[in-house]
C-alpha cells in the first residue's frame, strides 16, 4: 500500500526533496522543529522521514521497529509536507543512508534531494559509509542546535571543534537556523522508564 495521501504532489511536482533519518527512539519536538525549520529555510516541498530499520552503528537494541513507525507517523502527522517511508525498516541486513538516497534518486529524479541531520551527526560523517557517494547525491544539510544539547542534569559546555572535513563534504554542508532545544531521545527514554512527565518533550499525539 503507499505511504502516499490521494492529494499530494507526484514525483515530478517536486522539485526539493528533503530526506531525514533516525531511530526516532522516541521521535520527539526536536526532530520535528529541525524539519519544520529544513521545509521553511530549504523551500523543501516534501520531506521523506525514514525510521531507522537495522542500525548496525548504535550499541544497544532499538525499539520495536513498528512502533517507532507509529510514533513518527504521530509526531510528524501534522506536518503536510512530510511523507514517514518505511523502507528503511523493511529493508533487510544494515540499512544505509546511501542505499535510501539512490532510489530516492531513482523515484524522483528532477528533485534536488537535501538530506537533513543532527549537528552531532555532521561531526561524525566523515565515518559514514560511502560518504562521497552520499554528499555528491545530496546536499547536506546540518541544524547547529546540537552544538548546544546537553544533558538535563549538565552544565553549558563549549563544544569540541569538529575534525577538518575533505573538500567534497565541506563543499555539500550547509547549516540551517536553529534555535537551542535541549531534548535529546536518551534523556527522554530515561524519564519515560522512570515514569516521569514527558509534557512538552515529546508530541501529544504520541
């Protein structure tokens, strides 16, 4: 079945496609204000949000994968632009960013496609798989509001410098406006298992 509503615009209306993973383990206001914020600064007319599905670079276990597909279906319902895909999750072995953006490529192939992310994990791309293949697919485009995440019970830090990137990636990074949102999917988990409120962290729909 798609993942698709009857009204909106087929592959050749759109023009600027934005792509945005993550294990939304919970998706929380944060993910949503960073894309929010990619659709008004990007001109973005529709953004692919794709649950992580077998995230061979996280440690520890994720959730059940159909439920962090409902909670980003949830989270992001309000947002028309946004489409929540579930190939990632459907996929079978290690899911990676690269694969996604080449049949986003294949499916829409007059739209520019913007993948969107974490400054946190700008600092780490230079370790993504097929990173010159991502960033001569893509352009990519970070939030600066991670530089400034901490956790609840922590004081401000200055944030370490990022590594020095190769030409292509620093070619293909751009940087959209955020403003400080100190939410973080880890602190949320830790107040959810102590049954503490979540009001304003995570969406109500949720």
């Amino acid at each position: 079945m798609s993942l698709l509503p009857a009204m909106q615009k087929g592959p050749a209306a759109v023009q600027r496609l934005g792509v945005f993973g993550g294990a939304f383990d919970p998706p929380h206001v944060a993910h949503v204000a960073l894309v929010e914020a990619a659709i008004a600064q990007l001109q973005l007319d529709r953004v692919q949000v794709l649950p992580t599905g077998q995230a061979w670079h996280k440690p520890r276990q994720l959730s059940d994968a159909a439920d962090r597909l409902a909670m980003t279906r949830l989270a992001f319902a309000h947002v028309p632009q946004v489409v929540v895909d579930d190939r990632e999750i459907l996929r079978t072995g290690p899911s990676y960013t690269v694969d996604t953006l080449h049949e986003l490529r294949v499916e829409y192939p007059q739209a520019q496609l913007y993948l969107l992310l974490g400054d946190d994990q700008r600092r780490a791309l230079p370790a993504w798989h097929q990173i010159g293949e991502i960033a001569r697919i893509a352009i990519i485009c970070a939030a600066d509001r991670d530089m400034a995440v901490r956790a609840w019970n922590e004081e401000p830090v200055t944030p370490s410098p990022s590594p020095p990137f190769p030409d292509i990636l620093q070619a293909r990074i751009c940087t959209l406006d955020m403003p400080l949102m100190p939410h973080s999917a880890t602190d949320i988990r830790v107040l959810a298992a102590t049954q503490q409120a979540l009001t304003g962290l995570v969406s109500p729909r949720c």
